[in-house]
C-alpha cells in the first residue's frame, strides 16, 4: 500500500468556505477513486494559528494512484477553479511512501 500526503495552506479567512469547498469537490471525487483504501482530512489544533491543511491517502498500489491522478501522478493535482481563490498556490506539495509498518488500535 502507498500512503500520499497532500499539503497546502489555506488563505487567510478563509476556513468555513475552504471546508465546505473540499467537502463538496475534493473530497467527494476521491471517495469515488476505485484502489483508494482511505483518507484522511487534516488541520492545525484549534490553538495555532497555522494555515495549513493535510490529508493522509491510503490507496491500494501505484497502479490505483496513477489511474486516478495519471501520469503526473508524483505532482499535486491542479486544484479545481473553486478552490483556486482559497489556497496559497505556492504551498501546494505532495509526498509518497511505501506503508512500512501498521497498527490498528483495539477500541
């Protein structure tokens, strides 16, 4: 399994508007994306004052990344036109890694 790690930052001010955006656009188009196993959206604790936001994908191999992002799949996608006006565009990064270890918690 590959793990891909999306970073960006925010614009200021524009937190309410970025969620519900990413809620309707991105995240919905990914939970559509045949191969991927999960993801996870993320943001700073509440007490920092960081614009950044990740979201951790687990997809099944690099098979199923490239089939959904294509072959520029090592680049961030190009944000959709909603987006656009919400996040630093220079902040835009993503990473790749093999899943090297596991644990599920028994809750």
């Amino acid at each position: 399994m590959i793990m891909r790690v999306y970073r960006c930052t925010m614009v200021a001010g524009k937190d309410a508007e970025f969620l519900g955006t990413a809620l309707a656009t991105t995240h919905s188009w990914l939970r559509q994306q045949p191969g991927l196993v999960a993801f996870y959206a993320g943001r700073p604790p509440a007490d920092s004052n960081s614009r950044e936001r990740c979201m951790v994908q687990i997809w099944q191999n690099i098979d199923a990344i490239k089939a959904a992002f294509g072959d520029n799949w090592r680049m961030p996608r190009n944000l959709p036109e909603e987006m656009r006006p919400l996040v630093e565009s220079a902040s835009v990064s993503v990473e790749h890694y093999d899943i090297a270890d596991e644990f599920h918690s028994i809750i």
